[in-house]
C-alpha cells in the first residue's frame, strides 16, 4: 500500500469548513452541492464524522421547497439560481456513505424528507428515453439536453438513494424504474447525450457510475488510454490539453479499481502524489511535460477525490465499496 494519510488530508478540508458546515471550494470560495458533499465524503473517511454530520445538516437547511439547491453560493449568498440534476442527486451518495461510514441511521432518518424531495426534483428531470437533463434555470425551465456525465453520477446516487430506502423500510418503485431506464441509455443510447467526447469524464463516468460493469467496462476504459493518460503524470482533464488533474485522475483510479484494472488503478494514484501539498491538500492540476502546477489552488472537492480513491483502493471498511453497491448492500442488509 502507497503511504497515505487521509485523516491528515481531510484535516485540510475540515480547515476550510465554514461554522454552519458549508465546505467552500477554497477559503472565500464558493460552494455547490456536489463538490460539498465530495468533500464530506472524504471527512467521514478520514474519521472527521462529526464535521460530515454538520455538512449534510448544511443541506438539509438550505435545501429549497422543490428538493433542489442553488448551483452555486458563496457566504450564504446564492451566486447562480440555477439547479443541476446531479448536483441535487448527490445527497444520496454522501448520505449512504455517512451511514456506511458511522453505523449511524439517525441522519438517514432525519433528512429522509431531503432525500426524497430531491430524486424528485431529479426524475421530475427525466426524459422518455431515460436520460436525465442536465438542470434547469432559475426560471424554472430545463435544459433542453443532457450530459453523459452527470447522468452517470445520479446512476450511481439513484442506486444509494434506493439503499437508503431500503435501510429504512421504504419502497420506492419509480425509482427502481427510473434507475433501469436511466442505465440503459447510458449503455445503448449515446446519442440521447451532448456531445463531450473531449472531455475524460465522459469516458470513465459510465463505468464510475456503475451503468457499465465488467468486460465491457475494462474494453472502454482501454480502448482511449493513449489518449487521455499521460505516463508518469495521470488522467488529462481534455484530449487535447497538456493538463493532468488530480481530481480527473482520482475518479479514473476508482473506475479501474471497480473494473478489475487495479495495476493500473495503483500506478495512477502514485503519480498525483507530486500534488500533495504540505498540510495534506491537493493541487488541482499540473500542465505536461513542463510539471507547472496550474493553476494555483486546492480545492476541498479534489483532495476529497484523492481521499475516496485511496479508500476505494484500501480501505478496509464499507465505505471502500461504496462505488461496488451491489456487494455493500449485501453486507449491510
């Protein structure tokens, strides 16, 4: 195992955490709901659970009365209105793994009504062939297409959000339905998306995002290697950028580990290693093959990134499973 120390890592990120449990990008910085919880992610795994605890309160008392939250805020102010499906989505990611986490089931309990309203602000987003529009603005109106990532990420929080249900005695059909349909558009419709195909997340989200498992999930992870993967460097952000990132790299490192490419996966999480800062943080990116950090900050999303990766890796409790859903729930049932 790589030397790593998560606790010192999600210190950092506990540094940042505003008194009413708002985790910014940066110090100053702003906050969205995906990156939040990201960052409480990797509190709970570094044993800081009482500052996770505090981030999910967060959102519990900002969450507005359709179930979603602003797409960006800073000091309590809302920046942009608008709502982001997947962002809305990811509650039910950071609550399954705080449960994961702390054995604790009184947090499910008493945002369960944040949750729901939530997947039903997501699937209110939901079109006839399954996928997910991205969000809608401040008006009200969605979207008029949708994103293969983001419709990975809510694959992957509808399958949390369903574990939750069922740790509380919940059945929630619509969604097992809307999981089914969403998965298979992922898989068999990739016309239903806008076109991303630069972009490295389009890549490996399907697989992150549990909509492609196994065989097929190695063979698409493979099949762009050369020309997203820079040797000794990580996973560039866009094709055709020199510019490799640590939260990209990270995610790409989950998504091998789930697919049975560990070597690979292990290989990756080293080379980041160059941007871990002193207090345990991590740089965002560094550009190649110059090896200039670019640009200048460490945002609380990506350490928190780097931290489920190492959990994912080896970790030796449930939440390093929390990306093989199926095995976890058979554990915890």
């Amino acid at each position: 195992m790589l030397d790593f120390d998560a606790a010192e890592t999600a210190a950092a990120i506990a540094a940042v955490q505003l008194r009413d449990g708002c985790i910014p990008h940066q110090e100053g910085g702003a906050a969205d709901p995906w990156n939040h919880i990201e960052a409480a992610m990797a509190l709970d795994t570094g044993r800081f659970s009482r500052e996770a605890e505090r981030a999910y309160l967060w959102l519990a008392s900002t969450q507005r009365r359709d179930g979603s939250w602003p797409m960006s805020v800073r000091a309590g102010r809302i920046e942009d209105a608008s709502a982001d499906a997947n962002f809305c989505a990811y509650i039910a990611t950071g609550l399954w793994h705080h449960f994961l986490a702390t054995g604790d089931e009184s947090l499910l309990e008493e945002t369960w009504p944040n949750l729901e309203r939530a997947i039903d602000f997501v699937l209110g987003l939901q079109a006839p062939g399954g996928e997910v529009l991205w969000a809608r603005d401040p008006a009200g109106r969605p979207w008029p297409g949708a994103l293969l990532t983001s419709c990975s990420s809510i694959h992957a929080s509808l399958g949390c959000a369903l574990a939750v249900a069922g740790r509380l005695g919940y059945a929630r059909p619509r969604w097992e339905l809307a999981l089914a349909r969403l998965g298979e558009a992922i898989r068999m419709r990739p016309e239903a998306f806008e076109d991303k195909d630069r972009y490295a997340m389009d890549w490996y989200y399907p697989v992150l995002g549990g909509a492609v498992t196994g065989e097929p999930a190695r063979r698409r992870l493979l099949a762009r290697w050369e020309e997203f993967v820079v040797d000794g460097y990580g996973c560039r952000c866009v094709s055709d950028r020199p510019w490799v990132t640590a939260a990209e790299t990270a995610e790409l490192v989950i998504a091998l580990e789930i697919s049975g490419l560990r070597a690979e996966a292990v290989e990756l999480f080293s080379w980041i290693q160059r941007l871990r800062a002193g207090d345990g943080s991590y740089w965002t990116g560094i550009t190649c093959p110059d090896g200039r950090r670019w640009p200048e900050e460490r945002p609380t999303w990506t350490s928190g990134a780097v931290v489920l990766a190492a959990d994912t890796l080896w970790g030796e409790g449930l939440t390093s499973g929390l990306f093989r859903l199926g095995p976890v729930l058979e554990t915890v049932a």
